[in-house]
C-alpha cells in the first residue's frame, strides 16, 4: 500500500502500465514534497506518541517515499524501521535518501500488498507506524487484526490520518472564480465516498474491535502562512493536478478553464507565481496498544 494521502485515484486496467508508472512518479514527488513542506508537522506527531520505552524495532506501514520512516529514525536514534510499500519506485527513492543520509543500516525495505492475506514476515516490532494508509486498505478491519498479530507485547500502534488534500488558495481565488479549491474538492470527496470509503473514518472505534487498548488521539492542526517556498508551490502544484484529473468531469467548464490556467506553468495565473499560497489541513493520530 502506498499513498500521498488521498492522492491516489482507481486504475482502469493493465494497458495503462506505461500511465500508472508515470503517476506514481508524480506521487512520488507529491510526497516528496508533502514530507519537506509539512515536516515540522510530522515531527510533532512523532513526538506525542505515548511510547513507555523507546522502541528498538519499527514497521512502517504504506511507507510512500519515507516522510514517516525519516521522522521515526530521528525521533528514535537507535531504531531501525522496516518499511513496507506496495511500490518498487517509492521504495527505490526511500533506500535512495536512506542512503544520501548515512542511514541505510538502519532502513529495511519490503514490497508487499498489505491487501494480501499473506503478509511477509515484520518479526515481532515495538511500534507500527501507518500514515494516510489504511483508509486505502480494501478490509481495514482485517489489517487492524494483523497489525495487532504483528507487533510484539505491549507494543504500540499509530494510525496518522489526513483531511484530504489540503487547501492552499484564498477562499477569494483565483480572481473570477472565487471557491474554485472547494468545489474541486467537494467533487474528489464525492469520488471518494464511493472508491475509498474509510477515508476521514474514526479509527479509535476499529482499534477496540482489533484487540487494542486505545492510549490517545490527537489532531494536528496545519495553517502555513509564512511566504511560499518553492515547494510549497510545487507542491499546490503536483496536489491540484491530482484533483483535476478526479474532479475534471464534474467541474462546469468555467471551473475548469480556471483550475487550467493555475496549473499552466508558464502562464501569467500559474500557481506558481502566487505570492499568496498557504497550507491549510488537518492530520490526526490514533496510539492503541496491544493487549499484554
């Protein structure tokens, strides 16, 4: 399982290989991205976590390209993570930043569907880790129950997830669209509702019915308004070329013309250009522990 957070939208068969591979590298730049622009948030979650003693053994679950395995070999020097994706490329990327930061030993990479039945042998790790993919896995309920098989006594378990693609536009842009971002997002929520049904679910109630014994729930809370980096603008970028292409068909075709001209790069209203861009969004974590 992989996933820039809802940033994945249903396939249409295998002779669109050459197109997948093609956005899975656009993915993996979104969460690239996602990871540099939103770290400090991703450190704040890693540092609430209610771990009675630092771990020794992480599982990343639905690593993506590393924004949770970095956060996690910081926040615990002495760990080592296993992550663990569905995507040869993203993990290629993770071995790859593995390596440009001197922390390879400590980075171990398995591909595996997490939707399997089967799951490949994590041993027996002190904390798994799962941002922004289990809403994507076909029996969450099932996963919950292999993850609590999975981790050693009184291990701990967090669940990270996101409100969605977050906002960067004021709610008066762009000029003679006013509300554009809401209505693009209100038709990719409507996508959503029906290919990825658990997304925005409450995990606390599963993590009971799993085995787990809840520890805490928190919500994080992003509003970036400082000047925009280069990122952030690519990464408004990379996430509203993501939406066009779940929300095109329901978009009236003033909308459209207006979501193409912020996503022309080399136009006069690219988002690129905007000075006004900011970061508004939503991430929260469940910590649930397995029963001794």
């Amino acid at each position: 399982m992989t996933h820039t957070h809802p940033h994945h939208t249903p396939g249409h068969g295998a002779h669109h290989g050459t197109r997948r591979a093609a956005d899975a590298g656009v993915q993996a730049e979104i969460l690239d991205l996602d990871a540099e622009v939103l770290a400090e948030h991703i450190a704040a979650i890693t540092a609430w976590l209610p771990v009675e003693a630092a771990p020794d053994e992480i599982v990343d679950l639905g690593c993506g390209t590393g924004a949770g395995t970095f956060a996690l070999l910081a926040r615990f020097p002495e760990a080592r993570v296993t992550a663990v994706d569905s995507s040869a490329e993203h993990l290629q990327r993770l071995r790859q930043k593995a390596r440009a930061g001197g922390v390879q030993d400590r980075v171990r990479t398995v591909q595996a569907d997490l939707d399997s039945t089967d799951w490949p042998d994590l041993g027996a790790p002190d904390l798994v880790w799962a941002s922004a993919s289990m809403h994507h896995m076909a029996a969450p309920d099932r996963a919950l129950r292999h993850v609590h098989d999975v981790l050693g006594p009184g291990g701990l378990f967090a669940v990270v997830e996101l409100a969605g693609f977050p906002r960067f536009l004021p709610e008066n842009a762009p000029e003679g669209r006013p509300g554009l971002e809401e209505r693009c997002h209100a038709a990719t929520d409507r996508l959503h509702a029906e290919h990825v049904p658990h997304r925005g679910a409450d995990w606390g109630p599963m993590l009971t019915a799993a085995g787990f014994a809840r520890q805490g729930e928190r919500t994080i809370t992003v509003n970036i308004q400082d000047s925009p980096t280069e990122a952030l603008g690519r990464y408004a970028l990379g996430s509203l070329q993501r939406i066009r292409g779940a929300a095109a068909g329901s978009l009236v075709p003033e909308d459209l013309a207006a979501l193409d001209r912020l996503l022309d790069v080399d136009g006069p209203h690219s988002v690129l250009r905007r000075t006004d861009l900011v970061v508004r969004t939503e991430r929260t974590v469940w910590a649930a522990r397995r029963r001794t």
